[in-house]
C-alpha cells in the first residue's frame, strides 16, 4: 500500500501533523485545566476580603474564643480558610485545624507572600492553596487562603469545547491532507521523471533527462544522462568493432575464395598461374592470421588476461635487435635505420611484450619513410622515465588525427585493400601494453619532418 515514495511522503507528512495537533491539544486542555481566570477570581475574592479584615478595628485576638468564633465565621461566610499567627509566628487559629491540609512554616508563608501578588502553597495532601498573607499593625498575622480552582478535563471538554475542538481538528487534518498529498507530489515528481527516463533507456526510446528539481535529482539526472551517452559510445564502438573485423576477414576471404575457384575450375591452366593462386592464397591466409592474433592480443588486454612477465632488463639489446631484425624490411624500402642509444638502460618490463611495441613503431616508420631518407631509433633516461624515439622521414600525421591513430582499426588511408599496410590495431595494442607498464605513448609530427613517437617508460 505505501509501496511508492509519494504514498510514504504522504503518510508521514500525515503523521507529523497529526502528531502536532496532538500535542497542542494536549497542551491547550492542560493550560485549561489549570484554569487560569478562576484563580485570578480566587486571588480577587481574597485579596478583597483581606482589604475589609483590615479595616476592622475591633478585631481582637487576645481573647482566643472571640477570635475563633470570628474565624469560623468568615471562613463559612465566604469560603476560604482562615489562620491567624501570632507576632512571634505562633499558630493560633486555622478554620481548617481539624483537617490533614497542614500549613508551611509561618516564615515561608511570609516570605512567599511579600510583594507577590499570586503567592501559593501547597499542603501536606498536596493541595495546592492561593493564598493572601498580612500582618496587622496590632502584630497579628492573617493569612486567607482557597484551594485553586481546578476544572476536570471531562468539564472542559463537555462544557462547549467539544463542537470547536473537533471542527479545528477536522479542518487542520482536511487541509494537512491537501497539503501532505501536494508536497508529496512536489517531491515525488522528478523522482518519477527519473525513473521514466531510466524505463526510456531499456525500452529503446531515450530522450535525455531533463535537469529540474531539487538539486541532487538534477546532479542524478546529470549522471545519469552521461551513463546512458557512455554506454551508447560503447554500444557504437562494439558495433563498429564488429563491422571493421567482418570487413577485414571478408577482403581475404573474397580473394582466397576466387583464386581457390580459379584452381579448381581450370580458370588458373597453367603450373605458373595455379603457383600464383597458391602464393595469393597463403598471403591473405597469412594475413588473416595475423588479424585473429592481434584481435586475441587485444581481447586479452582488454579482459586483463594476458600475463606480464615482468622482469629487470637492459632495454638497449632489445632496441638493437629489434632494428637488426627489420634491417630486410628496411633494405627493401631503401630506408637506413639510425641507432641512437646509450650503454645501457635497465628497466623492469615485460621484454616480449616491450619488443612487440618497438617493433610496430619501427615498421610504421620504415613503411611510411620514402627510399633514400633515414629513420632513426634512439633513447635516453631521465631521472624518473625512459623514454624511446622512433623518428621518420614520411607524410607526417595531421593534427586532428593523432590521438584517433591509436583507436581500434583507424588508419589514416581509408583504404582497405590488402598492401603493405595491416589492419590498424598495431598501435592500438602498443598503446595498452605501455599502459600497462604505467607508461605513455605519443606522437609528435609535422608534414614536412615526419612523424616522432615518443615511448615513455618508468624506471
Ligand atoms: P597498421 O597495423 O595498419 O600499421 P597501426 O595501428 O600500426 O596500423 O597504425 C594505424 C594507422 O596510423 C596507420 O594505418 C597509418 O595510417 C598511421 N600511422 C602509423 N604510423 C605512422 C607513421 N609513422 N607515419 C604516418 N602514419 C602512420
């Protein structure tokens, strides 16, 4: 029944006033209770009387059954205890003697009494008594008390207060109601708006939340809105993944498939053509293979997989090597490869992995250098950081592409056509085998001086 944030909102909103109108009430008929008008009759009567005793002159209390007699007199007359206290604070009458309502100690009697216009005690029963205190020039005290006025809550609410007590509480629950069910409301609102949003999204028809209400529904929404463009850069980024490795293997596929046909129909006659349909076929076999072994390097990476074998290692053997090994590649191109590098640099790395980098870099370079013009492979360590160069001569690399060079398949001549050039995942996978030995790679370039990569390693 409370299930929704609006029907709870209601009911404590609910609850609270009806809890608060409780306690006024509680409090009203409390302070009623006391019956403040009555006692301020009580004190009046009092205080009036107390006026007229003091006026008569023939008060005499030496003779104590006169005085008694005129005690018990007044006291009956007007309905209030009477007691009178010698100079010296002694007892010697009270109308109320004969009853267990004992009275203070004369000196609390007085003292209360000075300059307090609504002095009270109580007694041994626990009565409470409104009381006037005076002390006559004859040297006698009188003190004339009442018991307060006290109205039992079944007289209050009887006497007229029912009828107003319950219209105001009525009234105040009908319009606490009104109020609870629109502020519930208010609250509750771009909670659903949130939730709309987020049913929008699993149903296929996400229009961006929109940024009003409170402050933390606003910063939820804000979140909100950029999970769901994430996940949708995600979701493009796996559909495209998946077209570029579709298109990649069907270029292969296509040639493998038209030069098998070709041997098989007869098309290829002769031993020289049915050689070259053979040679095309195990290039782009080759090829694909190649492709399958960088996209299982990269889903290794990318599910954290792949086992570093993380080692301390001179890096400067490794470069070296790495060069020797493309030195056919370079021979081929017409590109001389310069070596620029210390003694020795220990690292701690994994060397495999470190080799496949460098190599990618430098067979980048030497493919893209034009015959004639050097490439050059240097490093140098700093206090902190490695940091390798791998510099050519080619076309350089526009601005606006230099951090696209390192997404998955993008390669700078759209072109697909089986040549020189691989799939685009080389840099893609040199990026995060340097991430995760804690480095960078970068890549500085201009069109007239080629392109440099930086490798930044820590030591
Ligand atoms: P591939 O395996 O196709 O070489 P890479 O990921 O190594 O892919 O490189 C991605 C793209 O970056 C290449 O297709 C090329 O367009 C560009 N590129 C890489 N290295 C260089 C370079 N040294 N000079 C110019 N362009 C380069």
């Amino acid at each position: 029944m409370f299930a929704s944030i609006r029907s709870r909102l209601m009911l404590t909103y609910t609850l609270v006033i009806a809890f608060v109108l409780v306690i006024v009430l509680v409090i009203i008929l409390a302070f009623l209770a006391r019956n403040p008008l009555a006692s301020r009759q009580a004190w009046q009567k009092i205080r009036t009387l107390m006026t007229v005793l003091q006026g008569v002159q023939a008060l005499d209390f030496n003779t104590p059954q006169a005085g008694s007699k005129f005690i018990e007199r007044t006291s009956q007359v007007f309905g209030v205890r009477v007691a009178v206290f010698d100079s010296t604070g002694n007892l010697l009458q009270d109308s109320d003697a004969n009853t267990s309502a004992s009275l203070p100690e004369f000196e609390i009697l007085r003292n209360r009494a000075e300059n307090n216009p609504s002095a009270w005690f109580r007694d041994g029963t626990g009565v409470i008594w409104l009381y006037e205190f005076r002390t006559l020039p004859s040297g006698f005290s009188i003190l004339l008390a009442t018991p307060r006025p006290r109205t039992p809550f079944i007289a209050i609410l009887g006497d007229e207060f029912i009828r107003p007590f319950s219209w105001a509480l009525f009234t105040a629950l009908l319009l606490s109601l009104i109020l609870a069910g629109w502020m519930s409301r208010w609250v509750a609102a771009p909670l659903q708006r949130l939730a709309q949003g987020t049913k929008s999204v699993a149903s296929g028809t996400y229009t961006p939340i929109p940024l009003e209400g409170p402050s933390e529904v606003r910063q939820f929404g804000q979140a909100f809105n950029e999970m769901v463009l994430q996940v949708q850069a995600t979701q493009r980024a796996q559909r495209d993944f998946v077209a570029n490795v579709s298109h990649e293997l069907k270029t292969p596929l296509t040639s493998i498939r038209g030069f098998a046909q070709a041997i098989l129909d007869g098309t290829a006659d002769s031993i020289e053509a049915t050689r070259q349909s053979a040679e095309v076929i195990y290039c782009e076999a080759d090829r694909m293979n190649r492709l399958v072994h960088a996209l299982l390097d990269l889903a290794s990476l990318d599910s954290g997989t792949i086992k570093f074998k993380f080692e301390q290692f001179d890096l400067v053997p490794l470069l070296s090597d790495t060069a020797k090994k493309l030195s056919p590649l370079a021979a081929e191109a017409g590109v001389e490869v310069i070596l620029d590098l210390p003694e020795t640099i220990l690292l701690s790395g994994d060397q495999d992995r470190l080799a496949q980098v460098f190599n990618n870099l430098l067979d980048n370079a030497i493919k893209f250098t034009p015959a004639g013009k050097p490439v050059t492979l240097a490093a140098h360590q700093t206090s902190d950081w490695v940091i390798v160069r791998v510099e050519d001569n080619g076309p350089g690399i526009p601005r606006e592409e230099r951090e696209r060079i390192f997404e998955r398949f993008y390669r700078l001549d759209k072109s697909r056509k089986s040549g020189k050039h691989g799939a685009g995942l080389g840099l893609a996978i040199a990026r995060e085998i340097v991430l995760a030995h804690g480095g960078k790679i970068q890549v500085e370039s201009s069109p007239t001086q080629g392109s440099i990569f930086l490798v930044r390693l820590p030591l």
